[in-house]
C-alpha cells in the first residue's frame, strides 16, 4: 500500500507554512523514476505555490515537484547529470473547489512520461527528458533533499512558493504508475513510503 495523511481536521496551509515528509526510493535509478502521487487539495482563489516539491536545501533544484500558478501546473524536475527542466501540464485548480490531483511518472518506451489527471479526467501526458533524479541520501550533493507538500525548501515566508488552501490527504506510491486514482481503498503492490509529520516554517 501507499502511506497517507489522515488528516482531521484537514491541514490548512496559510501560505507561509509547509510539511516535510521522507519517501525511501530504492537505489535502481530508472525504476525508482516510477512513482504516483495523489493529493487532495483546496486552492485558494488567485494564488499560486507547490503543491509538493522534492528539492536541495535552497530550494534551486526540484528533482520532482508540481507547481500551480492557479490557472496552469508545471512540472519541475531533474533528469541525473542535466540541468533542472520544466514542462507546463495545464489545469486549473486555483478556483477555492477540492480537487483530486493525482501525478503518475511511468516509463514509456526508452524514455519518461509525466501523467496529470484532476478529478479523474487526464489533463496531460508529456515526455520527461532523461531518468529522473529522486535524491537518494547516498548521492545527494548537499546531504539533505527533503520533500514538502504545501510548498519547498528555502521558500518559508514566500507566498508565491507556499500553497494556500487545505490539504485533505497525500499519497505517494513508489515504483508504480497508475492510470487510475489509486486512492480507492484496495489491495496494491507498492514499496512503501514514510511521510514523517514534521512541519517546518
């Protein structure tokens, strides 16, 4: 199965808050490029941050996050030995309405694909250039590369890097990529991941 945040009362992001969590990929680099995360997620109107975001300690490599301006996503992420990309996967979820966000990476062919669906309808599928870099422990440069939902690291105090809304619940599964929401309660066969409650500001 996946972990998940069982939230009750849901968590409320004022934007200037975020919550770090710890996934443990395993160490074969292009099975560990397949993952599946879901969210549920309220987005306050007009604004704009990271729904969750996998990066180095200032925040200026994203290996893997989502980012919503309101009335787009963006992908950011970095492919092992090349320079951070960015692809712009459409959707609007900055409308204050809770949404079903659910991101899929899966290999297709030689290569990558990013899978966006919202509310159970697929909003995008688009090549990924290269294997992505997760940032193990063991081969991050810093030492740290921790993952935050409702936001990134060295963006603490930025609104347009802090989600403003609620996060009912987040879902990561490792080393599957569905094209379904997962969510619904059934039996699966995925690695496990550890989401420590630690909320940082």
């Amino acid at each position: 199965g996946a972990d998940e945040f069982s939230l009750d009362p849901p968590l409320r992001f004022p934007g200037n808050v975020a919550l770090q969590s710890h996934v443990d990929f395993d160490r074969n680099p292009r099975e560990d490029s397949v993952f599946t995360i879901t969210l549920s997620v309220i987005q306050r109107c007009f604004t704009r941050g990271y729904l969750f975001a996998k990066s180095n300690l200032d925040g200026s490599i994203r290996y893997f996050s989502l980012y919503s301006t309101g009335s787009n996503i963006v992908m950011y992420y970095k492919p092992i030995n090349e320079p951070m990309a960015k692809i712009h996967l459409g959707g609007v979820i900055g409308d204050g309405k809770r949404h079903r966000i659910m991101l899929a990476v899966d290999i297709l062919g030689p290569g990558l694909v990013a899978r966006l669906s919202i509310d159970d309808e697929i909003v995008a599928v688009r090549p990924l250039d290269g294997v992505l870099d997760v940032c193990e422990m063991h081969n991050s440069s810093d030492g740290a590369c921790p993952l935050f939902f409702g936001g990134r690291s060295g963006g603490f105090g930025t609104s347009r890097y802090q989600l403003e809304g609620v996060m009912d619940s987040a879902k990561i599964y490792t080393r599957h990529a569905y094209s379904f929401n997962p969510s619904i309660p059934q039996e699966v066969n995925s690695h496990q991941a550890y989401l420590g409650k630690n909320f940082e500001v």
